[in-house]
C-alpha cells in the first residue's frame, strides 16, 4: 500500500477530535479572530454621524461641545421631513451686523463648520467629510477594501501553494498588523483609502489560508515527504495514538507514491489550474457555480453585516451590530449538524433560501414592528452565515487536492465581488429603505438555486485527481446503490430468519 492510500486509514487511527486537533483549532482561531477586525472594520471607521450646521451665533462653540437639538434649532436650520436637522444649510441670518440669533426662513445658505449628536469619531469626522456629495467617499471605503481582497486573494493562493499554507499566514499576519497601524497615522482621507485598499492585498485572506493550513495531504501533494511524517508522528503523539514503525513503512523517500507530486509540479499555482480545469467541462461548469454562490454570500453576508446599524430593528447601532455578530456563533455548530445530516448541496440550499425569506418578509412589516423585524433579521444574518460557512466547505470538497487551494481561492477572489457591491447598500437604503434587503433575498434565492447543480459530497473521500472530481456524482449514485443492496439483502435475511422461526 503507497503512502496516500495508507493515509486515509492512518486518519483514523489517530482519531478526528483529539488534543492535535483542538491545538489546531484554537491557533487557527486566534488568526481568524484577529482578521476580522480589518475584514469588517470600516463599518465603524467609516460610519456615518449625524451632524448639522454650526450656528455660531446662536451659542454654538464646538463641534463636540455644543448641544445638537437646541430650542432655537428649528429657527435657524431646516428640519427635514425625518425630524432631523439638515445636514449642510441653514436659514440666512436677518441682521449680519450685530450676529442675532434671527433668520430668514425664507432663504438657504451652506454652511462650512458643523455640530456632531455624538462624541464618536470617524473618518467622517476626522477629515470633514460631511453632506450628502460625500456620502459615496464613505461607502468607497469599504469598496475599496474588498477590491484590494479581490487583488489580494489569488496572490495569497498563489504563496500558498508554492511556500506552503503556514509561510503564507504568517506573511499575511504581519502584513495586515503593519497596514493596520499605518491607517492609524493616516493625516488625509487619500492617504487612508490608498492605506485601506493596499493592506487586504497583503493581508486579507489570513481566514481562507487558517482554513486549508498545511495539510498532510498538500505537503505529500508537493513531495514533502519529511515534513508530512513529521506532521503524522507529532498528531499521534499528542493523541496518544500509537501507529508504530511498521505502519511507517511506507513513508521512506523511495517508496512515495508518486501520483500527487507530479500533478502538482504540473499544477503549481493559479494559472495551471485555471488551465486545467478549462479542459474539463464538468469541473469548468462546477467552478462557475461555486463563482455565484460565493459572490451570493458574500454579498448578503457584508450586506446584512453593514446594514445591521441601521436596519436591524433597535436605535442603537452598537446594538444591532453585535447581536447580528452574536448570531453567527451558533451557526457554526448548527451547519456542521446540517451538513452531516442532510448533506452539503441540502444544506446550501436550505440556508440560502431561509436566508432570502427572511429579507422579504422584513420588507412587509411596519415600521413599529421592531422586535419582530429584529428577530427576523437575526434569523436571515444567521442563515447567511451558515450558507456562507457550508460553501466553504462544499467548495474544498468537490475540487481535486493539487487544484484545491487554487480554485477555493479563486471562487472567493470572485465572491469577493458581492463583497465590493455591499458596502454601496447602504447608499441604495437612503433612496428607498426596504431596496437592500429585496436586493439580497433575490440573490439569495438564486445562488440557493444554483447549489443544485452541484454534486454531493457527503461522506466521499476527497478528490485527488481531476478524475475523482468529475466523478463524485457517480460516487454518490454507487454508495447510494450499494446502501440499498445492503439494505435488501438485510430485509431478505430478517424474512428468512422469521421464515425458519
């Protein structure tokens, strides 16, 4: 038996949930946690704060200090059909001379300093990005920094695959930290967007890199045979797993099975792959798929994430963000329950179009209704999230080993492109407030759709070769075949057994 074969029983002998395993975990969590604070950061540091103009002759003196909603406001600044002040003009003063506190109603005029409701700070604040001609610089922001993803992503797949997963995460560890802390000393809105967009093309993709880190499998894909070993006997050790010298004998440098390394040599990064896969109609049609459904999810998921602040039911901001963050925890346990349970193209499709369901009926409600609109909310964020995690999953099962890190960092280099759309929802909500949540429960429903097409993978070993891949779907239809025959042949001999009694 050759090394690869052996591997998979080897798996079992060291066991799925041990103290390697939770090693793992835990590692890969920390890198994952400390991503998401620039992986969704410019919700705060590009927020929105109300503001209005600065009446200095009525006893404004500071843009923090005075009070936002004095009695004399509705005097000096026109108030718009909301109840809010207007952000950018006031109400011409009657007598220049001796700087009353009187107005002329009937004409407008701009004004060049204003009055904040709250002491947040962003770059809003900080570099005067006020009215409503600047509202598309706040949700460039965002844009900006999931197209530097979108730049970024094939990049890191790239030194992933030809340095290894764990050279990549730290790269891209100490990159994010490095541009992190240069957006802090941004002195001009230019300088932090050019900041912004730069620091997720080196540092953006540390969560689909924790996900595949330095798997046995891509180190004997790429003939690192000692490395792999040493990954096998470190795992048994701290699982008091006892695989011995003799289950070893395979792993000596002149008798590696070969198949892997030479796909990989051949398949070394990004573009061979894409190569590759292009002669294949079945894998061609499958990466497609994946394609949507990732941009779907990404989209939806940013979305909900953005909008949270301000569609999610309660006045508080912080509020609706954190609930709406609170809630993809349990997701995780609840996918992988769906996922072994149902299958992966069940789960897909189920979590797709809960989550699009959701959407659609917020739209109906009124706008009284704020805990039930809440919840609903909360229930769309938690769907999303849990298609979002089994299209990461289904995604690495369905492509070959030599491809896989490849093609998953390609479909999430595509779904990046819902994550550059969502950041320009918000803008869509000041025309007609209902339109980002119809927008995501289309889309939803669609990639639900889609994941139909899509074979299943539950309980299949992975792909190893092009080959394998294309033929998971008649993998499938044998398992399920032999389930039956076994099944008959069970009900067969209960009969005859009762038959005998």
């Amino acid at each position: 038996m050759g090394v690869n074969e052996d591997f998979d029983s080897m798996l079992n002998e060291i066991g799925g949930c041990g103290l390697y395993q939770i090693r793992q975990n835990l590692l890969v969590g920390l890198a994952i946690a400390f991503s998401a604070v620039s992986t969704i950061g410019f919700v705060f540091t590009a927020a929105r704060v109300p503001h209005r103009c600065q009446v200095e002759v009525c006893g404004d003196q500071g843009e923090m200090s005075s009070p936002f909603l004095p009695e004399w406001l509705h005097e000096a600044v026109p108030i718009e059909p909301s109840g809010e002040p207007a952000l950018c003009v006031i109400y011409q003063n009657l007598n220049i001379s001796t700087n009353s506190c009187s107005f002329d109603q009937r004409s407008e005029k701009r004004c060049s300093s204003w009055v904040y409701k709250s002491r947040e700070r962003t770059i809003q604040t900080e570099f005067s990005l006020t009215c409503p001609e600047n509202e598309w610089k706040l949700a460039m922001v965002g844009t900006l920094h999931n197209i530097g993803n979108m730049i970024g992503l094939p990049i890191s797949g790239f030194l992933s695959d030809r340095y290894g997963r764990k050279s990549a995460l730290v790269f891209s560890l100490i990159a994010n930290s490095i541009f992190g802390l240069l957006k802090s000393t941004a002195n001009s809105f230019e300088i932090f967007l050019i900041l912004e967009t730069v620091e997720p093309i080196f540092g953006g993709n540390i969560y689909g890199i924790s996900f595949i880190l330095e798997s046995v499998r891509w180190l004997l894909a790429r003939g690192k045979l000692g490395d792999a070993k040493k990954v096998v006997q470190f795992a048994a050790k701290l699982n008091r797993a006892e695989l011995g010298e003799e289950r070893m004998k395979d792993w000596e440098n002149d008798q590696i099975d070969r198949v892997y390394t030479e796909e990989a040599e051949k398949d070394d990064s990004l573009w061979p792959a894409l190569r590759k896969v292009t002669k294949s109609r079945i894998l061609l049609a499958r990466l497609a798929v994946c394609s949507v459904c990732w941009a779907s999810a990404n989209l939806v998921f940013f979305g909900m994430s953005l909008n949270s602040v301000s569609l999610a039911g309660t006045d508080n901001k912080y509020l609706n963000f954190i609930l709406s963050s609170v809630v993809e925890a349990p997701s995780y346990l609840i996918t992988w329950l769906c996922m072994n349970r149902l299958g992966r193209r069940k789960a897909q499709l189920l979590t797709f179009v809960a989550s699009g369901i959701t959407c659609f009926a917020i739209t109906f409600l009124p706008k009284n209704g704020k805990i039930i609109r809440l919840i609903l909310y909360l229930v769309g964020k938690f769907a999303i999230t849990c298609a979002f995690d089994t299209a990461l999953v289904f995604t690495a099962e369905i492509f070959p080993t030599n491809l896989r890190n490849s093609l998953l960092g390609l479909c999430s280099m595509m779904g990046r492109v819902g994550s550059v759309v969502a950041p320009q929802t918000p803008l869509m909500a000041q025309y007609y407030n209902i339109s980002p949540l119809t927008l995501f429960g289309t889309v939803a429903l669609i990639a639900g759709t889609l994941a139909l097409f899509l074979p299943e993978s539950k309980g299949l070993p992975l792909p190893a070769s092009v080959k394998e891949a294309e033929d998971l779907s008649r993998q499938r239809q044998n398992q399920k075949a032999s389930h039956n025959n076994d099944l008959e042949a069970t009900t067969a001999l209960n009969k005859l057994a009762l038959m005998d009694n």
